[in-house]
C-alpha cells in the first residue's frame, strides 16, 4: 500500500518527449524542465502530484490510488492542457519496478499505455511512458522523465 512513498516530496525533473509518436521515429524533442511536489493521503492508500514544466506554460496532476482487495494501483492523469480525468494506468510494483497499463486512443488510433516507475533511489527516479498497437507486442517509448530529489 505504501509503494509510492519514496515519490512523497519535491522533485526537480529533466522531460524528454519523441518528436513524432508511432511514426518509428527517434529523434526526441528538446530536454525541458519539470517541477514537482507529491504528498501523501490516506495513510498511504492514495498520493497526489503535482508537476509544472515552467518553459512549456503547463502541467498536470497525477492521482493515485491503492485497491487492498486487488493489490493494485490506479493511476489518473489530469492535464492542465485538457482538465479532465484520463482513464487510468493500472498495476504493481513487483521487484521494484512498478508497471501500470490501460487503453487509449492515440490520434484516432487504438492504444495499450504503460507507465513505468524504476531505478528508484531515495535521491532519483525514473519514470517512462510507452505505447503499443499490437497488443504489447512491441512497445514504444515516447515519453522520459528523470526525477531528482530536491534538498
């Protein structure tokens, strides 16, 4: 219930994004700057963060949530670019990364979404978003964010 403990606190991130998403390509868009704060609610069962990117003028809010019964997480993404909740990512941690899936859609297509919290210190981590098309065949990564501790 308590696995994301280690992310309570502020964060300094570096963003990078793909250029162009599901087009095979790997030119990644430039590095910018991500701001977070994340506290913790419920005795753990749930946290909430916050993240600006100050040189891109928006950011978001991320809202997670333990089910006891299930062992498993649900993780909502809200965006300041469009206020509304995403359907959520859902899993566990197991070994010490966390790996959570949901569908979407993509620009009209349809998608599988992972999220993936790793290399997780008690100063840094590392969290990844990816897409599949063909039903988690293949994945691609689109989207890195190295989080730093702030003092």
């Amino acid at each position: 219930m308590n696995d994301f403990d280690f992310f309570v606190g502020s964060w300094d991130s570096v963003q990078r994004r793909l250029k162009k998403v599901l087009s095979g390509s790997t030119e990644w868009d430039d590095e910018f700057p991500g701001r977070s704060e994340c506290v913790s609610l419920l005795g753990g069962a749930a946290n909430l963060d916050e993240v600006s990117f100050p040189t891109k003028g928006w950011g978001g809010v991320t809202l997670r949530l333990f089910d006891p019964e299930r062992e498993e997480w649900s993780l909502y993404w809200i965006s300041s670019n469009r206020p509304v909740i995403d359907t959520p990512v859902v899993g566990r941690f197991v070994d010490g990364v966390g790996d959570f899936f949901g569908d979407d859609t993509y620009e009209g297509q349809r998608i599988r979404v992972r999220y993936r919290w790793s290399n997780i210190t008690a100063t840094s981590v590392r969290w990844e978003q990816a897409f599949s098309v063909d039903d988690e065949k293949t994945w691609e990564t689109n989207w890195i964010a190295d989080f730093t501790r702030r003092a």
